[in-house]
C-alpha cells in the first residue's frame, strides 16, 4: 500500500506529519510518497494552502493535521482486503 504526502520543505505543519506517519509506517508497512507542490505548478494550485495533504489515492484522509483515527480506518481497511 501507498500513501501520499502534499508537502512543503518549510513549512513545519508538513515535517510534523511526516515524522508523525512513521509509527504507522512501522506497524503497517505502507510506502509513503511524498511531493513538494512547489515543484509542481498543478500541485501548487490544486494543495496550495492545503498543505499538509495526506491522500490514499485520490481520497484524502486528511490535512494540515494528521487525523489518526481516520488514518488507522483507512489502513485497517485495507489490510482486510
């Protein structure tokens, strides 16, 4: 499983999600992508002041902060199929 990070390298709400999803990592083994939508003027219009952006997919699990609750649902749910 893949998770992707919208991210920005100064702004410390992202580096703070970052090192948050590591546990997570640990328990459940996903890969975590992560862009910095600096580097991408779609990116950068479309998460601009969304950052950070958690998203499975296309889905969102969740911004600016890590929502946890919402994170184990979505990795537990995929881990049963």
């Amino acid at each position: 499983m893949k998770l992707t990070l919208m991210f920005r390298e100064y702004c410390s709400l992202c580096h703070k999600m970052r090192d948050a999803l590591q546990p997570y990592r640990e328990i459940y083994g996903f890969d975590l992508e992560i862009f910095d939508v600096d580097d991408d003027p779609l990116l950068e219009e479309k998460y601009n002041e969304l950052v950070p952006v958690l998203l499975h997919g296309e889905t969102e699990i969740c911004h600016w902060f890590l929502d946890a609750e919402k994170l184990e649902a979505c990795l537990k749910e995929q881990a049963g199929k």
